[in-house]
C-alpha cells in the first residue's frame, strides 16, 4: 500500500489529510524503532512486577453494544469501586470523578486495571472513539483494550501511538489492526507520521536560514513546541500521555535550555494528573472580539477567517509552557525573573493564568480590597524593522549572494499574511519607478505595503490599518518567541503599577495634582474650601481613570548590563469603560491634554451638583480658564518640568519631546521586582527572605553557601528532588533576575560539610589561580596588544603603546601581563577618557578571548553558575557564574553561556559597591 503522508510534509498538523500506513517496514525504520524504544525505556517507569494481562478477543463489525466483547475479558483486577478510590488516592480525583457515572462496556472493562495511567488512556480512547468513530466502535476500543493488557511500561507508549493514529484516520487504522497480529505496524505508522514532521520542522528552519531575516536556529526552537502540542493534545483535548516518552526520544537530542525546558515540562505534566486536567480546562476566548483571539491564530498559524475551538487555546497553553522564556530586548526585567521562576516550578499558576489570559485577555488581582485588571497589549518589540531588504518587481527577496527567494516562501512573511488574511502577496507597483527591477525598503515598509493590500479585504473592513499593522509586526516578531508568554510578561509587568504607592503611577499623579493645584491657588486665593474640594476631586478622578501599560516597543535610554534598549509605560484613560480595550491610549502631548480635559470636565460636574448658584458661578469661571490653560504649551512645558525638573534644562523642551525619558504620558523605565511579587501573589506585606550586600565575588559566594545551608525554605531543603527550582532575586535600581540554587555547579557547593572557604578555595580559586599564573602564548599577547591598539589607544599613543607592550618580559603570567597593560593605558588613556571599571572589563575581555582553548575550558570548568540573567546569546540562555578573573587571579562575577562555552567578563562596579542582593525564596 501506498503511503500518500509522503506528500503532506508542508502541512500544517491542522490539515492533515487522511493517510495510509505501509504494511512492509523498511529496513532503516526497523533500526529507528529500536532506537526510540531504547529511549523511551530511559524516560519511562516500567514496574518490576509482570505486565498486567487482560485479554480481549478480536471483534469485527461489531455495531450492537458490547456484549459480545464481554464474553472474553477476564474477570476483574480490582472492583470498580475500590479503583475508583486507588484512583484517587493516586491523585486521580477529576478521572474518578468522571468514572464514576460511567457503566457497561468499555467503561467496566477499564475499571479492571490496577494502573491509574492505563486507567486514563483507556478512558481518553474511550472518549476519542465515541467523538470520531462510527459503527466500529466496540472494536476500536477492544483493540485499545488489548494493548493495555500487554502493556510493561505505564503510561503506554503503543496505547498513546494507537490513540493518535486513530485521532487521524480512524478507517486506515481499522483496517490495519485487522490485518496484523502484533503491535508493531502501530511503531512503524508512527515513526512514519515523526519522521514527516521532523522534515516539515527542517524544512522551516532551512528556509529561515536561507533567508537570513529570523534567527533559524530560534524560530526551529520556537516552533517544535508548537509541533509537539498538536501530538499531545487529542481532537477530545485529553493529554496523551502515552506520547511523552516517545516524543521526547524523537526530539530532544541536546537537552538544554529550549530542549530541557521541554523535557522538564513533559516529566512534570506526565506525572501530574491534576496538571493534565488544568490544561484540558482551558478553552476558547469568550469573546471573538478579544486580543487572546490574535494570541491563538498567532501561535498556531491560523488566519482571521478560521474559526478557533477550544482544543486550539488549549495546544496554545500547551505550547507556551513548552517554549523557554527570555527577557528579550525590553527592559521588562522586573516582570521576567517571576515568569521565568513560575514556568520552572509553578505550572498550576501559569496554567491558571493562561486560562484567563485566554479566556478575557487579562489577568485580575486583588489589590487593598479592589480587583485590578492588568490587560496585555499585542506588542513584543524584539525585531529590527529597520533592517532594509532588496525586493523584485516580481516579490522576490534578493538575498547578498544573488539568490532569489519569493517572499510567499519566507517563514516571517508567510507568518504575516496569514495573520492578516492574505492568501497571495501583491507587492504594489508604487514602490518602484518604471525602470527600477528592484526596491530597497525596510521590513517595516514591507510590512506596510502587506497591510494595505490586506486591509481591502472584507474580512479586514473593521480593522484600523493601524491595528492591522500591529497584528503583522505580532505575527512576524512571533517566529522567535511564544506569543503568549509574551503577553503574559506583558500584563504582568503591569502589575508594578497597580495602586497609588506605584512609582510612576504616583508620580503622575502628584505631578498633575500639583500642576493643576497651582493654578486653581491663582485662581481661587480666598476661597480655600472650594480650592481644596476642587483639588481632592481632580485627585480622586485621576486615581480612577489610571492604568499604566507596559509598552516594549518603544525606544527607551534605561540601559541594564548594557542588554535593555527598549520599553516604557505608557499612561491609558479607563474612562469608566469595563473593557480594556476601549481604554484611551494616551501616548502623546494632546492627548495628555484631552485627558485632563476631560477630568476637569467631570470635576466640574460634580461640583456642580453640590454647589449654589454663586459658588458654582466663580468656580465655573475658575474651570473655564484652567481649560484655556491646559490647551497651551505652557500647560506641558509646566507638566513636563514639574514631572521631571531636569526636562526644565532643556532648550525650547517641546521639540524634543521623543528624545524625552521622562513624560507625563510616557516614561522609559524599569520598575520594582518586589512590587510586581507583592501584587500577583497578592501578599503586599511580601519581603525578601534574605539580603546580602557583599563586596565582591568571593565574598557573595560564600554568603550564598551559608544562606543555603542555613535556609528554612521547603524548597531549599528538597533540592534534590526540584533541582530546577529558580526564585527571583533583584539588585535595586540595577537589575532582577532569577537565582539557580540547584544549579549542578552551585549545589556541591552548600549541600557538603566542608567550611565554605575551603570549598571554594579547592574548587574555584586553585583552578583559577593556576591559569592566571600561566604565561601567554606570544601568539596570544600579541593578539591582546593589537586589539586593545586598536580599540582603546589613540592614533597619537597607538605606536608608543605598541612599542612599551614588546618590552614586557615574556615570561610574565597572565596576572602580571594584565596589570602592565592597566598601568601603561592608564597612563595613555588621557584622551580617550574611560572610566577604569570601564577599561578594566574591556582588557578582561581581550585577555580572555586569547586564552588557549585548554585554558578556557579548565576556566569554564571551575565557574559557578549562580543565576540566570533573563538574557540571552542566540539559543544560548546567559547565566551569571562566579569565576577566577585570569587576569588578577580573584573571583568576579562574570556572564557565562548556559552551556559554559564562553564567558562574558562584566564591570564589577555594577553589581557590587554596597549594591544590596534581595533574595525571594518561595
């Protein structure tokens, strides 16, 4: 028989056409099946006891009920009232609860099994069947029958093949279980339907790479959960368990980062029964109308025009919770340390969240009695839209080598017209003259251009073209990360903002509080109890109307370890409204403006109601010119300089406005860890369990140790069973990221009995101080010379720099190298001017980047990683490590690859100098 899957290898999961399977095994697929089962075995619980043998007849066209299948089955293994108990005493409670009206044929049958994972899979085939299969059903489900009878290993991976092969064509799978007497056919199809997805997976990475306007190795990363979710998530929205081991030993070759996010989530969902219920729970936005809907069609590739189903929010959650979250370009990092914490050992909550991100676009919290909305916007801000691309008359990217690829191909740009609703590009010809053959533009014109061509259509009718157009950035910016954690990052930033004590929040509302008590004093001189009545309502109004939003797309100066460039908080107007998003974006002067207009208008009203005919009259009037005077620049020019004096030092102010960090409606900054922790978990008494304020590395590591060890946490004290627990940890005013107690470098380190000093001294510094010891090769000196040269010395003291390096002795270790170099540039760096932390880093780095492979990896060996830093490098996540500095032979906190193939050498200055470690542990 043929087999048409072949065909099919460009398809989406979702429109997967009916297939065949092969009845001849070819001989590679043999090998494969053996390597998946050995692999398999490694992640899979196999009991030590004999399987379980439960006998089922084969039955054939069996439409009546099942009293035929009956006759042959064994008498029970347990009685169906004490597996319902095993059941839930197993953790099982939401499957025995559905047991439990349950009776007949299968229903009897699986209740005589005495395995709650067997006990599940049966039941979703139950399910599966009774939603997609005809008049067959007895033997669909006898057949399933007889494969948990042989089952060693539990959850079944044949039972979970078995299911997703019949979740796609339950006819094609009929007919072969009736023609073979083994399982095996069932391993073959299977592997079939893996290796036909692996090549539509590398497919889409190559034509990423191809076009080089993604990261392909990200955008791969990226969508393999995606992938996975359509495998594990039946048409019924059960979690197949049977399909975790098998999928792992298919896919994840490395385990690390993007693949051990995968494979820790798996492991935690294969044995959490309630958290496989949590995720089936999830459905579909109860509004069409709502961003969850662009979240969902994003993430799975859907367009506008297709209707979305609950099992789709659930592959959506799925897939979230599969995906490694990083901080990204924005300067979120207040936000992202309790994200990436939740994803890594709380998926209850995440799941919870995702229900309601899912289902109303926003999550709630109860802050001092009132529940707060915190809405997410369809904003990520991670691409460079400026990059310009060469495109043809023909719509074809010229790539640098002078290929030519058509856009219709490019991942990025399918990704876009789907989420828009275009089903074939039209470049328009205003973008060329008639003699142009090609036309140089930027990834935002691009973009563009496919938003006006969309916005034509039907279904876009309702949609701004400046909504459409966020919708295609969403959708392109989407190929390199999830977009649901992204939007859940998002509103959860917006907690940092959520009552009056908010920085920026409080801020404003002093700010304009005071701009506007300054006038009404002017005005009302001898009229204090009116003054302050009008003053407390502007105050009152102003608090209700508030929400700060997030916003990472916009340009921002707040700078974190030279990694944050973007991100603000942008000022919104509830307006009374209920809906999020009906709130007023408020995101420029005049619309400031029209913002406490429409405040002092409301003020005036209430007045009005409570004031008598005279007193309304000079109060109105006093109204009436505070209007006049929030429609004049003198207005802004006062808010500006009342917000943030320093704007007041800035020439003819109001031209400079987008050079502005600091604006009543936009400000470009960072925010507090600790409130955002106070507000989701709603404890606003919430502190840190543990502060530290050390000088320097080797003193941080050391009072690491001795927190650990002296920690009362739960948590801490069952590492071993969580080692991939991370809680948050910030450094005011500096950065938030998240600490790696369990980390395999660090947990020696405080779980042995030696004194902390001489467990580092054994295990960091004499390794260290070895290599900084080491000479440098005359290869790597004159590399080190000739790029601090060129890099950090003046054309004018270039020659004499050179000159002075050539005369060091040779044989001077990598310590005493590095501090000639410090002397003699200090001497030198009269005109260039770097502050010495400054310098001090940048020879740390070329010193390093010379070093002999064999002493970067002695050096990588011995580095303790301590925290991850939110960032990363390409598919590489960047952890903070204490490690020996080569060049001085002391411990520094230095970046590291989570791999720990290359270090990042860091100032110093910036993390420590009094600088105070807040830990939140649990």
């Amino acid at each position: 028989m043929n087999d048409p899957i072949s065909s099919i290898d460009c398809k989406e999961p979702r429109q997967l056409e009916t297939f065949g399977f092969s009845r001849v095994i070819p001989p590679h697929l043999v090998e494969m099946i053996q390597s998946m089962r050995e692999k398999t075995l490694s992640y899979s619980f196999r009991p030590s006891t004999k399987r379980l043998r439960h006998p089922v007849a084969k039955h054939h066209n069996d439409c009546d009920e099942s009293s035929k299948c009956t006759q042959n089955v064994s008498q029970s293994i347990l009685a169906p009232q004490m597996s319902l108990e095993h059941l839930k005493s197993q953790g099982f409670v939401e499957l025995a609860e559905k047991l439990k009206s349950k009776n007949g044929f299968p229903w009897d049958e699986i209740l005589k099994f005495n395995h709650p994972l067997l006990i599940e899979q049966l039941y979703d085939l139950a399910t599966l069947i009774e939603l997609k299969c005809g008049c067959q059903r007895t033997s669909y489900m006898s057949y399933g029958l007889k494969i948990a009878s042989e089952a060693n290993l539990f959850p079944s991976p044949i039972l979970g093949m078995y299911i997703h092969l019949l979740d796609k064509d339950p006819d094609t799978v009929y007919q072969s279980a009736n023609s073979h007497d083994d399982f095996l056919w069932i391993e073959t199809q299977f592997l079939n339907v893996i290796e036909n997805r692996k090549a539509a997976l590398a497919k889409y990475k190559r034509k990423h790479r191809k076009a080089k306007l993604q990261n392909h190795e990200i955008a791969y990363r990226n969508r393999l959960p995606i992938e996975l979710s359509y495998f594990l998530l039946s048409s019924t929205g059960h979690f197949n368990i049977g399909l975790a081991d098998p999928l792992i030993a298919a896919f994840i070759k490395s385990p690390l980062n993007y693949e051990s996010c995968i494979l820790r989530i798996l492991k935690q969902l294969k044995h959490s029964p309630s958290l496989r219920e949590k995720l089936s729970q999830i459905k579909k936005p109860k509004s069409s109308e709502t961003p969850a809907n662009i979240v969902i069609r994003t993430t799975l590739g859907l367009s506008p025009a297709d209707e979305l189903q609950d099992l789709d929010a659930a592959r959506t959650a799925l897939a979230s919770l599969l995906t490694m979250l990083r901080q990204g370009k924005d300067g979120s990092c207040f936000a992202t340390p309790l994200a990436i914490s939740l994803l890594n050992s709380h998926l209850e909550l995440c799941l919870k969240d995702f229900q309601q991100l899912i289902a109303e676009s926003k999550l709630t919290r109860n802050v001092e009695g009132v529940y707060v909305d915190f809405p997410f916007i369809l904003r990520i801000g991670d691409q460079n839209l400026s990059e310009k691309v060469r495109i043809s008359r023909t719509g074809r990217l010229l790539l640098p080598n002078g290929r030519l690829i058509p856009l219709s191909k490019i991942p990025g740009v399918i990704a876009v017209k789907t989420a828009i609703g275009i089903e074939k590009i039209k470049i328009t010809k205003s973008l060329f003259t008639k003699e142009q053959p090609y036309v140089d533009i930027t990834l935002k014109e691009l973009l563009q251009a496919l938003v006006k061509q969309a916005k034509a259509l039907p279904i876009n009718k309702k949609t701004a073209l400046s909504e459409l157009y966020l919708h295609a950035v969403f959708a392109y910016e989407a190929q390199e990360c999830n977009p649901l954690l992204q939007v859940w990052e998002n509103a959860i930033a917006c907690m940092a903002e959520a009552d009056d004590k908010s920085m920026v929040r409080s801020a404003i509302l002093k700010s304009s509080q005071r701009v506007l008590a300054k006038y009404l004093k002017q005005s009302l001189t001898t009229r204090k109890e009116m003054r302050h009545q009008a003053a407390a309502l502007f105050n009152r109004h102003l608090n209700e109307k508030i929400h700060l939003q997030w916003d990472p797309h916009i340009t921002s100066d707040c700078v974190a370890g030279e990694q944050s460039t973007e991100g603000a908080f942008v000022l919104y107007d509830k307006d009374g409204r209920r809906k999020p998003s009906r709130w007023l974006r408020l995101d420029h002067p005049k619309a400031y403006q029209s913002f406490i207009l429409r405040t002092v208008d409301e003020v005036g009203k209430e007045m009005r109601m409570n004031l008598d005919g005279s007193q309304w009259t000079k109060i109105q009037q006093t109204l009436n010119e505070l209007e006049s005077y929030v429609e004049s620049e003198l207005f802004l020019v006062d808010s500006l300089i009342d917000y943030y004096p320093p704007n007041g030092d800035i020439p003819e102010v109001l031209n400079q406005l987008k050079h502005l960090s600091y604006t009543p409606w936009i400000t470009k900054s960072g925010n507090s860890l600790h409130k955002v922790l106070q507000i989701y978990f709603e404890q606003p008494d919430l502190k840190a369990r543990a502060r530290l304020t050390p000088k320097n590395g080797e003193e941080l590591l050391q009072s690491l140790i001795l927190m650990l060890r002296n920690s009362t946490s739960p948590s801490i004290k069952n590492i071993e069973t969580h080692p991939d627990l991370c809680t948050p940890i910030r450094i005011p005013y500096v950065h938030a990221f998240t600490f790696l107690p369990g980390h395999p470098t660090l947990l020696p380190a405080w779980t042995k009995s030696s004194e902390p000093a001489e467990w580092i001294k054994q295990n960091v510094l004499q390794k260290g101080v070895e290599i900084s010891e080491s000479p440098l090769s005359k290869d790597a000196r004159e590399a080190v010379i000739q790029r601090l040269a060129a890099n950090l010395v003046s054309k004018t003291d270039k020659t004499a720099f050179i000159e002075q390096m050539d005369q060091l002795p040779k044989s001077q270790s990598i310590k005493e190298f590095r501090q000639s170099i410090l002397e003699l540039m200090i001497k030198l760096n009269s005109s260039i001017k770097l502050p010495l932390q400054i310098l001090e880093t940048q020879i740390d780095q070329q010193i390093y980047t010379s070093l002999p492979n064999p002493l970067k990896e002695k050096l990588h060996a011995s580095a303790i990683h301590i925290a991850d830093t939110n960032w990363a490098d390409g598919i590489n996540a960047i952890h903070f490590s204490l490690v020996v500095n080569p060049g001085t032979g002391q411990i520094v906190l230095w970046g590291i690859k989570d791999d720990s193939s290359q270090l990042i050498p860091l100032d110093q200055s910036i993390w420590f100098e009094n600088n105070s470690w807040e830990f939140f542990i649990d």
